[in-house]
C-alpha cells in the first residue's frame, strides 16, 4: 500500500462539516487512506443536527462484512454509533483484530445541543467497547456524560481510564482560557497540553483530532507522538477554519489546491 488504510465507522454530516466527510479529510491529510462505514444519517446543518436515522442492521453488517473480507486495516476509527446493536458488531470485529488500534471518539451529543446517540449507545460503549480502544477522545461535556454526570474532570479521567487503554479529554468545549486536552492513563493523568483558545465555535474538530489519531497510529507512530501530531493538526485546521454556514466554522483539513493559471 502507497498509505495504510483506516476504517471509520461513523455518521453522516450532509453540512460536511463533521462525520465521515471530516474523516476523510483528516485522514488523507494524515497520510492515510479512510474506508468508511456510515453508522447513521443526519439531518443537520453547520448549526444542529435535527434528526438522524440508523443505518439498517442487517445492511450495516453487510457492508462491515463486505469491506473488511477485502481490505487490511492499520487503524480503526469510531465516531458516532446508531444503535446498542451496532455497537455489539463492531466490538466484535475489534476483537478479532487486537493488534489494530482503534480510536473511539465517543460522540453523545452535537455541539449545538442535539441528541446523536441516546443514553443506551452510551453505555453500550463502556461496557462493550472502551477495553479495545487505545484510546478515547471525548470533550469534556462527553466525559461528564459517560461518568454519570461527574463534575471533576481529573475524577472522569481516572474512570475513563480505567475502562479503556488511555482518555485524552479535549477541553475545547469548557469555554474559558486556554484549551487543555488531558491524557489519562492507568486512572493518572500522565500528560496535559495546552493550546491557545480560537475565537468562534467549531463543526468536526472531534472527528478531525480522532481521524488524525488514527491515521498518525496507522503510519507507525507511537500513541505519545500521534497525539501530539494530532493535536497540532487540528489546532491548525481550527485557525484555518471557514464559515461555509451561518452556523459553526468548519475546519481547514485539506489545504487550498494551488491556484491555476489560466
């Protein structure tokens, strides 16, 4: 392979702002090719997702099936999840591939409010998936959710790592001050990393700082080193970022293609 292949298995954003279309975007930057694997459908725009539809089940399994009977995956990427039974299929396949790593971004709700995933997704997550990622990287507003409403981010963390391999809590979401991303490891946190907070609100930065993850793990970077690329990379695309709505920014994954003289 020219790049390895990432699987992402996640939702539809027709704003392309966030979901499969982000990743893809920040995979390719990332040097890595995205598979991917629609969990749901949205209705949403740059400013809130107003419905989503599950993919059917048995045509989701398929076309699991399908793709990984042709493709070899050096990393595996999880955004939004449709259903509990989704959840159970893709544990599946995360067990038969151990030495693959897999990045789950836990998405629960959009950033304008909306519900993504009710509280059953959620908890089938921990229960079934957390123990096979190498890491998860909810924002802080996610972390609070999957730790039953937990106000002390240190205290989400320790929970959060102990169910999975490592947390990085993103503090993109907390409003105030600089940005502090937190890694948890072993229920320690073992690295923190600030950024300087960006005016504006932001559509996809969740799906573009997990895909870049995935893709830097895929091309043999080490969990420490993908991090950091990563979150380096997504700082960028977020100073980058362009209103393509009259919501939220999108990100700059991709970098303006040289200008064409006529």
């Amino acid at each position: 392979m020219i790049r390895p292949n990432i699987l992402v298995i996640a939702g539809h954003d027709p704003s392309g702002g966030a979901g499969i279309q982000a990743d893809i975007e920040s995979a390719a930057a990332n040097g890595a090719h995205a598979a991917t694997l629609v969990t749901l459908l949205t209705c949403q725009d740059t400013i809130n997702v107003h419905a989503a539809q599950a993919v059917d089940q048995d045509f989701f399994r398929r076309c699991l099936n399908t793709v990984c009977a042709d493709m070899s995956f050096a990393a595996i990427k999880i955004g939004v999840v449709g259903s509990p039974a989704q959840v159970s299929l893709i544990a599946e396949l995360a067990a038969s591939m151990p030495d693959v790593p897999l990045v789950l971004d836990p998405v629960l709700r959009a950033a304008g409010g909306g519900q993504l995933a009710d509280d059953s997704v959620g908890l089938a997550l921990s229960a079934q998936l957390f123990e096979h990622a190498a890491v998860i990287t909810p924002n802080a507003a996610e972390a609070r959710l999957l730790c039953n409403g937990e106000t002390d981010i240190d205290a989400c963390g320790a929970q959060l790592s102990r169910r999975a391999r490592a947390a990085l809590i993103t503090g993109g979401d907390e409003g105030e001050g600089d940005v502090l991303n937190r890694l948890y490891m072993n229920g320690e946190c073992v690295h923190s990393a600030r950024w300087p907070r960006l005016p504006g609100v932001f559509h996809g930065s969740g799906c573009t700082l997990a895909s870049a993850i995935a893709a830097q793990l895929a091309n043999g970077q080490s969990l420490e080193n993908a991090l950091q690329a990563a979150q380096a990379y997504t700082w960028q695309t977020l100073d980058a970022a362009f209103a393509a709505g009259g919501g939220q920014k999108i990100p700059l994954r991709l970098p303006l293609p040289a200008r064409i003289e006529p």
